[in-house]
C-alpha cells in the first residue's frame, strides 16, 4: 500500500499516538529501502 505524505501522518498520529508538531522526525523507507 503506498501513502502520500498526509497518510504517514495519519501513521504516526494514530498508530504511533506521536504529536505531529513535537519536533520528533520519523523515517518511513519503501521494502527495498531504496527510497
């Protein structure tokens, strides 16, 4: 499944229950971590 940068932000607010605007960074890489 493929997300745009607002469904990863859906990710970490829901399921990693961070606040978005801490200052926190998050990394999000493909199956082949080529991206």
């Amino acid at each position: 499944m493929r997300k745009g940068f607002d469904g990863l932000c859906g990710v970490v607010w829901q399921h990693l229950d961070k606040d978005l605007l801490r200052g926190d960074v998050f990394v999000f890489l493909n199956k082949r971590r080529s991206h």
